[in-house]
C-alpha cells in the first residue's frame, strides 16, 4: 500500500467552490481500480491550505489514476481555483 499526500493552496473566497468540486473528484476516485480511500484536511488559522491523504493499493494504481481521463476532467474543475501548482508526494511503509 502507498499513501498519496496532495497539498492545495485554494484561491481566497473559493473555498466553497473548490470543496464541492474536490468532492467530485473524491467521487470520481472512489471507482478507480487500487484506491482504498483518502481524507482531507484544511490547515488551523488557513483556510486556503488543504492537505489530501489517499491510499492506493500500488504505486501502479495511483500512477493510472493520475493519467486517466477521469481524473483530468474532475482536475479541469479544481485546477482554475488554485494559487499555485498542486504538490503531490507518494510515500509507502517502512518495512
């Protein structure tokens, strides 16, 4: 298993709009073939500031997520309500 952690900056007054659309993204997640599950977080005293913690089966699994067309489209919605470029790191168990 690997966690995925996705850092967001949200453009300020847009949090409303980007929470709904991250939930679609969630949504549209939840059929991919690997993914186990994932939950966010807003930052104490920043509401702009959202951190996701996804859990995939593989490296593999997240890999095809992160290049289907399914996550583009949802992507297509998030995307034009940040400051800046998603950060996206994969970590896995210490064995």
């Amino acid at each position: 298993m690997v966690k995925v952690i996705i850092e967001r900056r949200i453009m300020p007054g847009l949090e409303e709009e980007y929470e709904q659309a991250a939930r679609e993204a969630m949504r549209a997640s939840l059929g991919a073939r690997g993914f186990i599950g994932g939950e966010t977080l807003v930052k104490v005293g920043q509401p702009d500031r959202r951190l996701m913690i996804t859990r995939w089966r593989d490296a593999r699994a997240w890999k095809k997520w992160y290049q289907s067309e399914e996550r583009a489209n949802a992507m297509a919605h998030i995307l034009p309500l940040l400051t800046e470029e998603e950060s996206v790191e994969i970590f896995e168990p210490v064995l």
